[in-house]
C-alpha cells in the first residue's frame, strides 16, 4: 500500500510542475515578459492602474504568487522544483514592481512569491557554487 501513495504523490507532484510549466509558458505571460525586458518590471508597476504595463506587471507577479501556492503542495519534489522553476532570477527582476505595488496597496502583495524565495534562497546555499551563477540559475527561465 505503501507503494500505491508514494506513486500517487509522484503523479500529483508531475501535475503540480506541469500546472507551473504552463503557468510559466502561457502567451499573456509570455508578452509580459517581453515587455518586462524592454522597460522593466519598476517601470511597468509605475504606469498608471488601467494601463496596459501596469496589469502586465502585475500579471507576471500573480503568476508567481500562484506558483508559490502551488509549490506548497505536499510531496513536492524541491529539488526538481527549484532546478526547474527560476525562483530567485523572478524574484531579482520582479522585486522593484512589488517594491511599487506594496507603497500603492498593501505590505503584504506578493508575500508568498517573497517566502518562496526565500527558501529558494536556503536552498540555493547547499547547491554546488558553480550552480550560484545568475546564468545557471536562470538557464530554465522559458523566456519565449
């Protein structure tokens, strides 16, 4: 019996990375990153409520909260995760908007995306150093 739980936490752990995935490669997540990278994510969080740039950023930041909730899931493999998902390389780009959106509504926008980087961060410690570069963290980004 044994056995049948530990598979049926291993499917429910592939559903759970493959949710993120598509999380991740979605096309409006997709555009928003594009534009992320043209004028960048404090940028964005500055346009005004209704702009476009402004629901982009906040696009973006939601998907990682979600993704954080969703990471919580019990019998997640971390390390999978964390080699999969660039956790802390998000958490750099996106940080300046929550910066923002935090002033504009509230201290707590984002704190699950922040709690996951911060075990992201622990995580990352008892990696290889050649693993610590910006680069090899965020070689699995799916920037489209």
């Amino acid at each position: 019996m044994g056995n049948s739980n530990q598979t049926a936490d291993q499917v429910a752990a592939s559903a759970v990375l493959g949710q993120i995935l598509a999380l991740r490669q979605g096309s409006e997540y997709q555009a928003a990153e594009r534009v992320r990278r043209q004028i960048g994510a404090q940028t964005m969080a500055l346009y005004p409520d209704s702009s476009t740039e402004n629901g982009q950023i906040r696009l973006m930041i939601n998907t990682w909260e979600t993704i954080a909730g969703l990471a919580s899931t019990v019998g997640l493999p971390w390390d999978g995760f964390y080699k999969q998902n660039p956790v802390g390389f998000m958490w750099t780009e996106l940080q300046p908007a929550v910066k923002e959106i935090r002033k504009q509504s509230s201290s707590l926008y984002a704190s699950a995306f922040q709690r996951l980087n911060n075990s992201y961060q622990t995580w990352l410690k008892r990696q290889p150093r050649k693993y610590q570069s910006g680069a090899k963290q965020g070689i699995n980004a799916s920037f489209g």
